[in-house]
C-alpha cells in the first residue's frame, strides 16, 4: 500500500478543527492501517513531522430507510495525528478554522 491508499480522506468537523490550533489532525484511514503506516503516510504526503498518533475504530451507524429494511453505514478507522511542536502546519486545513 501507498501513502494515498493509508489516507482516506481528512474529517471536517467543528471538534477536529477546534483541535488543528493544537496541531492535532484526524483523518479516515484505510481499517487495516498500522499507526506506524500512518505516521510515515501523513509524513511522506504532506512533509511535516509526526509525534504522536492516535487510532479509533468508529461503528457504523443503523440507518433505516422505512419500516422494515434497517441498514448500517459503513464502519471505518480513524486517525488522530499530533505533530510536533517544531513542525510546520499541515497548509490544507488553513482556509478551514
């Protein structure tokens, strides 16, 4: 697996951005990733410097569409990146906070 295949997408919500000023970012990452996999992902596709990484397998939630057919969303892993107090900003989320 490749650094894009680690990285899912970045999550954008009002809590992950409260924390961006912490210089922590969370990220859906692929549900078999290791945190080591991680750290060189996020390392390698945006140059900055990892200290810490923190992982969550999230539930899917159960939707339903009507009466009867009750569904679930998709389950996936997130990811929880704090860098270091040297390292530079992560510039995709500037525009964002």
């Amino acid at each position: 697996m490749n650094a894009y295949d680690i990285i899912v997408r970045p999550v954008i919500t009002e809590q992950s951005m409260e924390s961006v000023a912490d210089k922590k970012y969370v990220f859906q990452v692929a549900i078999n990733a290791t945190k080591t996999e991680i750290k060189a992902a996020v390392e390698e596709i945006f140059g900055v410097k990892v200290a810490k990484v923190n992982t969550v397998r999230m539930q899917g939630k159960v939707k339903r569409t009507g009466a009867y057919p009750a569904g679930r969303r998709a389950a996936f892993k997130k990811a929880i990146v704090t860098l270091t107090a040297d390292s530079k900003t992560i510039e995709f989320f500037e525009g964002m906070v």
